[in-house]
C-alpha cells in the first residue's frame, strides 16, 4: 500500500471510479460501516477498494465505535490533487527550459561548417525518429502543418502526439492536420481531434492517399524514406519545402472540415468512399495496396467489395467489373456530382464550399 501523501496514478484512480466510489457511497448512505463488516475482511472483493478510501482518507476509523465514517471529498481532495498539479507545473516549466536549451545547441550546429557539409538533408532511422519529431515541435514558433494517413495512427502514437502537440498549441503556434476519410471511424482519432481543436488547431479530411509530412515553420520538412516508415528525411531546402507547402496548401482546400458532421458532407463523404472504392477495383490493385489507399484495413475493403457485389448482384469480381462498366460506371461519378454541385452554388471555392462553411 502507498504511504499517505505519497503521489497517485491511474491505477489507483480506476479502482476509485470503478469500485471505491460505490462503496463510498454505501458507507455514505449509512452513516458509517462498522470496522468487522464482512466487506472489510481481507479475503473479500471489496478489501482493496476500502483500503483505498482508507489511503486517500476519505474514511477515519472512530475508536470509540468501531466504526469507520466518511470524510468530506473536497477537503481530501486538495490533498492529492494539488501536489499533482504542482508537479505538473514544474514538469512544465523544466520542458520547456530543456527545449531553450537545446534550440540554442540547434542554433549552433546549424551555423556551424558541419551542418553546411551535410547538406540540406538528415536521414534518420527506427528510434531516432520520434526524439528528432519531439524537438521540432519544440522549437515550432509559428505554424505546423502535417498529413497523416491512417495506416499506423495507433491509440499509444495519437496519445503521445497529444500531449506533444497540445503543449506546442498552448504556446500559440498554429496547426492544421489532413486526415483520410477512414480516420472518422476512429474513436482514438477522435479523441486527439477534439483535443487539438479545442485549443485552435484545424482538422480536415479527404478521400485521396496522400504520404506522411510535417513541416515545421515552413522551413523544415519530415518525410517518409521507406514504405515501413522506419526511415525518415529531414529537409531544409527552401525550395523543396516550399513546393511540399504548395501541394499541402492544394490539398488543403478540397479537403473537408473533421468536425462538420452535417448529413449531406457524411452523405459526400461516403460517395466519395464508394467511389474510390470503385477505382481501385477498376484498377485492377491488390486488396493490401487498396485498403491502405483507402485508409482502412483489409477486412474493412474487403466489406466495402461485398457491398458492391450485392448491389449490383455479382457473385464474382469479374462479374462486379463488367457489370459497371456495362452501366459506363468508373468510379469518377461522385467527383464530377459534387464539382457541379459547387459550380451550381455559385461558387469557385470547391468542396468547402456551403455547408463546410458552417464549421469554418
């Protein structure tokens, strides 16, 4: 058991909100639980939740009953959690000293003759990735702008870049972030999502595959430098990073704001879905090769197949393409529907424009 006053965490947290605090309110109900209650035998389910209350001192034993009674949670509350917001505090304040310390070594090394002979380029490998993103973001004064496709964006990678891109947000730098559609299925996406926005950041997705990037301040890239994502570029160029900017800023405006959920954009969003869908089965590409280019898994594109089959009753792949290309399908149809929706609004401003507005 923690010696009172000792720091709390999650573990101890979750016995709270799943046990303890049914128990609390019991005790609560009844004025008191008497110290040879069976729920307080060490054999019983209910033992570590009560040790818990105990630890926390939300229970004190009264002697002259032989009872333990309840606490008012608001006095034991500035106990735990105040320390914890200190640490916080002083966590903070150390990251960032940490990061002026080593900007001022980044301004160093980049005015050095060594930074000049290895060119505009850092190729890195495996571990050394995350460390080198951590510290660009870091130094971010201005503005980073990434692409993210599904593929990879696990709970413990969005976690991390949580907390790493709220504290640079916290700092007023700006940020806007490209998702593929997929990516709205994903409750952990999600949850970074409504993270980063509530402090400014912009989230947007669109049907097209598009490759990993960040840039940082508009004068430094990161890009993949393998298919397994185990090896990454670092580029410095202004000409190359501009031209990435160009083709981010590009894509940016067909994309479509994250957190519209208007019926008639899901609506768009599907058609657009189905209609890759489409393309890639015309294609003639891989399961593998399709699904990663949708966003999802091949399970997931293997269904969104079936759907197509049963639709046009096909029993057979074969049968699915020569059906919809009997009926002139090609899978550009939505593309074409939704630019001519646009243009009869009267309007230059593509997908974003009408109902997008909303969400600004």
């Amino acid at each position: 058991m923690t010696e009172f006053g000792a720091p709390f965490g999650a573990p101890e947290r979750s016995l709270l909100e799943s046990g303890a605090a049914a128990l609390y309110d019991e005790i609560v109900n009844t004025s008191g639980i008497a110290a040879d209650d069976v729920r307080l035998h060490g054999d019983s389910a209910e033992r570590p939740a009560f040790d818990l209350l105990v630890e926390l001192g939300l229970l004190q034993h009264d002697k002259r009953t032989d009872t333990w009674l309840p606490e008012d949670p608001s006095g034991v509350q500035s106990r735990i959690v105040s320390p914890m917001s200190q640490e916080g505090a002083r966590l903070l304040e150390e990251s960032s000293a940490w990061a002026q310390a080593f900007a001022s070594l980044s301004q160093s090394w980049r005015r050095s003759p060594l930074a000049e002979a290895r060119g505009p380029f850092t190729y890195l490998h495996d571990e050394a990735i995350g460390p080198y993103l951590a510290g660009l973001v870091a130094e971010a004064e201005q503005e980073m702008l990434t692409a993210q496709p599904q593929t990879g964006r696990d709970a413990q990678s969005l976690a991390a870049a949580a907390l790493r891109d709220t504290a640079m947000l916290e700092r007023g730098t700006k940020m806007r972030t490209l998702y593929q559609h997929s990516a709205r299925r994903s409750s952990f996406t999600h949850k970074y999502v409504a993270a980063v926005t509530e402090r400014g950041a912009e989230v947007r997705t669109l049907d097209e595959f598009f490759n990993r990037l960040i840039i940082i301040d508009r004068r430094v890239a990161v890009i993949p430098a393998s298919d397994d994502h185990r090896s990454a570029v670092a580029v410095r160029e202004p000409s190359v990073v501009d031209f990435l900017v160009d083709i981010f800023e590009r894509t940016w405006e067909r994309a479509r704001p994250f957190t519209n959920r208007e019926t008639t954009i899901l609506k768009d969003i599907a058609a657009e879905q189905r209609a890759m869908t489409i393309r890639m089965l015309i294609e003639g590409h891989s399961d593998p090769v399709s699904a990663k280019r949708l966003g999802v898994s091949p399970r997931t594109y293997a269904g969104y197949v079936a759907d197509l089959k049963a639709e046009y009753e096909a029993e057979t792949r074969f049968q699915l393409g020569y059906t919809m290309g009997k009926a002139g399908i090609s899978g550009h149809e939505a593309a074409a529907r939704l630019a001519a929706a646009g243009s009869d609004s009267g309007s230059d401003a593509g997908p974003d424009a009408g109902p997008d507005d909303a969400e600004g």
